[in-house]
C-alpha cells in the first residue's frame, strides 16, 4: 500500500537542472538551423539572407485558464499563436526560444504533459527549440521568440500598404470566423463539460492550428498588398491591414459582406441558444488565426487556383475602399473586437 501512494503521489521538479533536463527529454538538440545549441551563454546558428521574427507572451488567466486548458493544451497553444505570425508573413518556421514562468505547486507530470504538447507542435513545424530561460513566479506564463525565413524564391509578405479596389480574403479552416470566440465564451461558462457539446467551438480556442501553408500560397501569388494573422479578430485586426503603411489623411475603408452561409454550423447553433447575433459574433472574433489579406483583384483566379490545394478554404469577404470606415453588410461598424486593456 505504501508504495502504490508513493506512485499515485505527484513529483515535484527538484531544481533548475532537473528542469533542463526534463526540456531535453522533449526537444531534440540537432537541427540543420543549428550550429550550436542550447546549454552554452548563446546558440549559433546558421542564418538565411531574410528573417521574420517575432515575440508573444502567453499568460495565466489572461491567454488561458489551468482550469479548463490541459498541460498538452497549453504547451500546443504557447508555440502556435506565435507560429501563425510566421504564417502571416508567408514564412517557414525554424527555431524559438522560450522563457518560463514558473509557479510554485506543479509537479514534474504536468510540465511533462505541457511540454509533450508544445514538442509536437514543434516537430510539426520543424522548429528548433536553441535555448531561453526560466524562474520562478507567481503564475504560469511564457515569452517565445520565434523566427523563420522566407520560403525559397517568394518574398515575405507585409501587412500592407494596402490599395483601393483590393479584394479582402480569409484564408483559414472553414468556418473559422468567430469560432474561438464562442469556445472561449462556453468553456468560461461550462469548463471542460462544453467540449462534448461543442467541439469545434472549444478546439478552436485551446488548440488553434496556424496556417502556414496557407501564407506560402499567399506569397507565392504576385498581387497580395496586405496580410496578417487573426489574432485579435476581425473588427479589430481589420483596421490595422487598412492604416499600415498608409500615408496620414489616405487611410482607406472596407466594405464587407458576411452572412450566416459563411459560418460554422456549430456557432451558429451556440449563438442561437444564447441569442446573439452570429454575424456581429464572427466580425467581433478574436484569436481566429485565419490569414486576412488584400490581393489585387487581378490576382484572385490565380489565389483561387493556388487555394483550392489545400486543407483550407477561401473566404471573399469584399472590398477595400477609398473612402474610410469599415461597413459591413451595409451597415457602418463600430466594434472593436478584443484588446488586454479594454478586457473585450
């Protein structure tokens, strides 16, 4: 009996280098990126003529819940949501490193768990895991740097300036617009019991998958002027593709259309039961991870061709206009999707 409760009792990770090494157990130290890496001051690794690089952070109770969110759950959605800046970009992936927040009370099963998740996403990608840091903290939290290149012979997208006359496309599973957001909305509500209920719904918020072949059609078309990740949702992101790079006072608009036939039958049944309008819930969104992006409209049979090759659809959702303000389904648009200030 002793020893059955000694086996069923969680063990703690005893020290910094009992940590490391667990992350060794995970993460394969070789990569064709790599020269040297992790366990000396700095990796070295070999570089191409361009690089995309970008940081997120990925934090307790503001990104994501213990409550609701697996370990495997977690460790796949810290890595993804940074991969899919990446794939706004049109990039391949190669390598991050990875800051740790580390709070009291997790035994060495979880973190084995959590890194068991991010590893596959890793390896899904080919991403090289070259070192990072970790300490203890009052919460659970990650800081990931990624970086990646451009695919040979296509340039890496930008998210603008974008033109007047520009068709404005999502390119992502289909459905996806607003997805996450309801998933969000019932796993708060339901815990975990609403993944039998609504399994598009919650897989879309606690494991997002980025679209990374999706942004290597995308750059591979001559004619796309603007493109980004859904990170934070339409009616919030959208604004941001219009004013990049824009000069001051030429800020173009969008007008757009999106009906009920353009959304996942799973949200619109979540949204019928709680009686929200479906159309405002998929502009609102937030943390979609689909592509937007503003092709010349001379480049669409050819995107359209591209496309259809993949596990993905592609979403005409209008155009870009000279006048600005943002009007969907003829109507103007105020909503501003999600902010961390705000907490929309």
């Amino acid at each position: 009996m002793t020893a059955l409760l000694q086996a069923e009792t969680p063990t703690a990770v005893a020290s910094e280098d009992d940590f490391l090494a667990l992350i060794d157990s995970h993460f394969p130290r070789e990569h064709g990126h790599v020269v040297l890496g992790r366990g000396d001051d700095c990796a070295i690794l070999t570089m191409p003529d361009a690089l995309c690089l970008s940081t997120d952070l990925f934090l307790e109770d503001v990104h994501f819940r213990r409550g609701y969110f697996t370990p495997a759950e977690i460790g796949h959605k810290a890595l993804a949501v940074n991969v899919s800046d990446i794939a706004a970009m049109g990039g391949d992936p190669l390598g991050f490193s990875l800051g740790l927040m580390v709070p009291p009370g997790l035994p060495r099963e979880f973190w084995d768990a959590l890194f068991t998740g991010m590893a596959a996403h890793a390896a899904a990608h080919g991403l090289a895991l070259t070192g990072g840091d970790l300490s203890r903290a009052p919460l659970l939290g990650f800081s990931v740097t990624i970086w990646g290149r451009p695919f040979p012979g296509r340039p890496l997208l930008r998210r603008g300036p974008v033109q007047p006359g520009d068709r404005l496309v999502v390119l992502g599973p289909s459905g996806q617009l607003g997805l996450a957001r309801q998933g969000l909305r019932l796993l708060e509500a339901h815990d975990r019991e609403a993944l039998a209920d609504w399994p598009a719904c919650t897989a879309a918020h606690l494991m997002p998958e980025p679209q990374v072949a999706a942004g290597r059609t995308l750059a591979a078309v001559q004619g796309v002027h603007g493109c980004m990740d859904l990170s934070d949702g339409l009616a919030r992101d959208l604004p941001r593709l219009l004013t990049f790079g824009q000069a001051p006072g030429l800020v173009p608009g969008a007008r757009l259309e999106l009906d009920a036939s353009m959304l996942h039958p799973e949200l619109l049944a979540a949204c019928a039961a709680a009686g929200l309008d479906p159309v405002a819930e998929a502009f609102l969104g937030g943390e979609d991870y689909a592509l937007l992006a503003a092709v010349d409209p001379a480049a669409m049979p050819a995107l359209r061709h591209a496309a259809a090759a993949l596990p993905a659809a592609l979403l005409d959702l209008g155009e870009v206009t000279a006048a600005p303000g943002v009007m969907l389904n003829n109507t103007p648009m105020t909503g501003q999707g999600f902010d961390h200030f705000s907490k929309r």
